[in-house]
C-alpha cells in the first residue's frame, strides 16, 4: 500500500468514526457530553495531519478538495481542544455536524 492510499484510508476512517460519535445527537447533546466533544475533535485533528501527509501529486489529482482548508483546520481544533470545549461547542460545531 502506498503512502497516499494509507493517509486517505486514515482520512475515511476518521469521517467515519466521527459519523458514528455523532450519530443522533442534537447540537445540546454534543454540549453537555466533552467526552463526545473530545472523541470527535480528536478525529478531525487525524484529518488534518493525514491531509498533511498526502503527497503534492495526490492532491493536483484530486483539485475538487480543499486540501489547503482541511490542512490547516487542524490547528484550529487543537487549540479549541485545549480551551473550554463544553463554552465553545455552539461555535466549533456549526456548519459541521449541523446546519
């Protein structure tokens, strides 16, 4: 397995737990529950850092993803992670897991 294929199945499964961490909760839930915070900021900061990693080609092949964005969203989330995440959820989530 290359290295770009790794990084994209790290990237997929990662959607996919945060689907699934996320999966029936309204916008209070997630508010009231940091462990679900925490397990689904953790998931997003994996995306970034995989996006990171995938190679310059990789990306030229896929120009319809914001790779850029993606990338650099993970620096945000680790911030937020170490602020109140419980105060913060309203604004981090937003547009994210609702609309």
């Amino acid at each position: 397995m290359n290295r770009d294929h790794a990084y994209w199945l790290d990237i997929l499964n990662a959607i996919n737990r945060v689907q699934l961490f996320a999966a029936g909760l309204t916008k209070d839930d997630l508010g009231a529950n940091e462990k679900k915070q925490s397990a689904i900021l953790y998931q997003i900061i994996i995306i970034g850092e995989a996006t990171k990693r995938l190679s310059s080609e990789f990306k030229i092949a896929n120009p319809n993803v914001p790779w850029k964005d993606i990338a650099g969203m993970r620096i945000f989330w680790r911030i937020s992670m170490t602020a109140s995440i419980s105060r913060l959820s309203g604004m981090l989530f937003k547009g994210i897991l609702w609309n």
